[in-house]
C-alpha cells in the first residue's frame, strides 16, 4: 500500500486561501450541457461525489465571448442571464468541500461556428486554418476578448465562484497569440516575443483589475499554459519561462501545466532533458502554486508524484471520469478499487452520461479519453494538435 497522506493535507496560497487538499480535478469538457450552455441532469449526474476529498476544483472551458464557443453546449460566461447557470455549478462543486475555480476560455483558430453561430477568430486567419473561415482579428476585436475576459471575472465573482483559471493552454487562443507558429501578425500584438506576450498579459492584468475593483483579495486567480509546442517556430520551454517571469509579476495564486504525462521532461529550449515541471517548479520558486496533471491514474503514480515534490496540486481528469470517488479511494488506501478504464457494460459506475458518455465509449483509447474495456488501446499523446 502507497502512503498518499500528504496528497489531502491542507495548505495555503499566497493570499491567504486555505486550500483543504492538494488533490484536484482538472477542467474537463463534458460535452453535454444544455445548447445554450445551461446546466442539465447529465452535468449535475458527473458534479456528483466528483468533488470529495478536493482542493481545487476547476471546472472546464467557460466562453468568454460567442465566438470563442469550441464545444456543442459550452458553458459561458457571455452575459448576465448566464449568470443562474453559473450559481449552480459553483454550488455543486461548493457543498463537496471543495474551492470552486471557473476556467475561463476562447477557443480562437479552434473555435467552432457550428456551436457560436458565428466565424472564429484568431491571430492569423490562415495559420492553422483546418476548413472553413477564420477572420483575423482587428484591434477592436482582441481589446473586445480582453473585456469578454473581465466580464466574465466579474459574472464568476458574483457566481460565488472562489476563483478561475485562464486558459492559455492546448493551442486555443491565449497559447495562439504566444505563439510564433500561430501569430504571424507584425503589429502591436504581434512579431518580437514580448509583443506576442501582450495580448496574454492584458487579459490577465484585466482579471486582476476586476478582483481589485470589487474588493475580493480572497478570490483565486490562476494561469494554465502548455509548455511546449511540438512544431518548428512553436513555443519552447525557455519561452514559457519568460512568460512565467512575466505572470509572477502579477498577483496570481497558482500556474497550471497542461501536458499528457505528469513525468514528461523537456524537449528543447532551457531545461531540455528535465521533467517539464521541475523546471517550471524551480523557475516559480515558491512565489505561487504550482497545479500538476497528466497520466496520475493509481495509487502508485500519485505516490511517485508526490515523492517529487514538484507542485502543490495534483490532479487526474481521466483517473476521475473512471472513478467518480478517486478522492476517497486514494485518502482510504482503497487502491486495488481505482480503476483504469471504462466498462461499457455497466454505465451505472460513472455517472457519465448523455453525450459525454457516448464520446467516451466511441473514441476512448487511453489517449485524452479513458481506455475502454476490451479495446487496444494507444499509448498517451503529449500533444494535443
């Protein structure tokens, strides 16, 4: 048996929240919200028992603008009468226990029209570009976004939300603008690293202003980047380091690292050769937490995890979607009961429903998606486009 105790100690953020586990949930995209991006049966059926034993609970891709909706029934945070469905899933999160954190979201180049109703946006219109038509934005169009992000602060604030998360990860948007392989523009948004940086930066700077304005010092503010992007002129690790100099500059609790193996270690640029989140652990230096995820699935990968001691939250999406009670199987020693995979047969296990779960049996493989029962199954790519 794997001592995991430390894994539910509480522990501070640097102003002040106790956070009463390091386990977290991830953000993850259920795919099965009402159209409007409304709270439904399937929704609340995976909120529940999911929070148990959590610390941060960060709950997946919320619109900031129409045009940033990249799922079909995305939840949003565009307008007030968004403001019910918000409440609601703040409280369900909430009454587990568990400090509820809204990831706030645009989709960009990866937005979808087919669910906004409108053409997405993004840096450079023809980068990246897999079918139909993408509008590169205009001045007015990215000042609008960096609004639709302080709007939706202010709507989380006073949702009850404890905090949010940026989304500067998984090539949507934020990471889009940071990027020299997505941002080919040559203007104030554009072109040198540090002008590539802006557009991030004035979002974030946004947030924090709206937390200002509204007296709220206890309320979360958190960043999530991927650290590297695979393809030439993409974002390396000396690049997220610099972006990290920048963020720690700013009033924020915690930096999340997207990546599909919690082991993963850099593959060029400073630190190559290094677990990613060694670096990132020593470049942050205690200044504020460090949220970890990636292929955490049993007893034994927390423990290992844990033994590093590299970040202060430990997550597991796909360990949660195939254990809806991973926080009390992990606190209990109960490993032999945590699962790694999806039985089809027996829907009841999951409480995963509607189309999330017909997504899960169709296209799980072990690679974003948990593995299915029964099925070969591909190893996890570090990469998501």
């Amino acid at each position: 048996m794997y001592d995991n105790s430390k894994l539910f100690e509480k522990f501070k953020l640097n102003n002040g929240v106790e956070v009463p586990s390091r386990f977290g949930v991830p953000p993850m995209t259920l795919f099965c919200q009402n159209p409007d991006g409304s709270v439904n049966d399937a929704e609340r059926a995976f909120f529940k028992d999911r929070g148990e034993n959590v610390g941060l609970y960060i709950l997946g891709a919320v619109a900031v603008t129409q045009e940033g909706i990249a799922f079909p029934g995305g939840p949003r945070a565009i307008k007030e009468s968004d403001l019910a469905a918000n409440v609601e899933r703040a409280k369900l999160v909430k009454e587990q226990g568990a400090l509820a954190i809204n990831q706030l979201h645009h989709g960009g180049l990866f937005a979808v029209k087919k669910y906004s109703g409108v053409n997405p946006i993004a840096p450079t219109a023809e980068v990246g570009n897999e079918g139909g038509v993408v509008e590169e934005m205009t001045d007015a169009q990215i000042k609008n976004v960096i609004k639709g992000f302080a709007f939706a602060t202010e709507l989380s604030i006073k949702a009850g939300y404890d905090g949010i998360e940026i989304h500067g990860a998984n090539n949507y948007l934020l990471q889009q603008f940071y990027s020299a392989y997505y941002n080919r523009r040559q203007d104030e948004w554009g072109g040198s690293l540090e002008k590539r940086m802006r557009f991030p930066l004035e979002v974030l700077d946004a947030c924090v202003q709206v937390r200002e304005k509204m007296n709220k010092p206890e309320f979360i503010i958190g960043y999530r980047l991927s650290p590297e992007e695979p393809f030439e002129n993409g974002i390396t690790m000396t690049d997220t380091l610099l972006l990290i100099k920048e963020l720690l500059k700013r009033p924020i609790q915690f930096i999340h690292v997207s990546q599909k193996n919690f082991f993963q270690e850099a593959r060029r640029g400073e630190g190559a050769g290094t677990p990613r989140l060694k670096v990132i652990h020593d470049a942050i230096d205690g200044k504020c937490a460090l949220v970890g995820v990636g292929s955490l699935l049993t007893a034994e990968s927390f423990n290992r995890a844990l033994n590093y001691g590299w970040v202060d939250v430990y997550c597991s999406g796909v360990g949660l979607i195939v254990n809806k009670h991973l926080g009390r199987l992990l606190k209990e020693g109960k490993e032999d009961e945590i699962k790694d995979y999806i039985d089809p047969e027996h829907p009841e296990l999951y409480g995963v429903e509607g189309n999330f779960w017909k997504l899960c049996i169709e296209q799980g493989d072990g690679s974003w998606l948990p593995k299915v029962k029964g099925r070969n199954n591909a190893p996890p790519n570090v990469y998501k486009h």
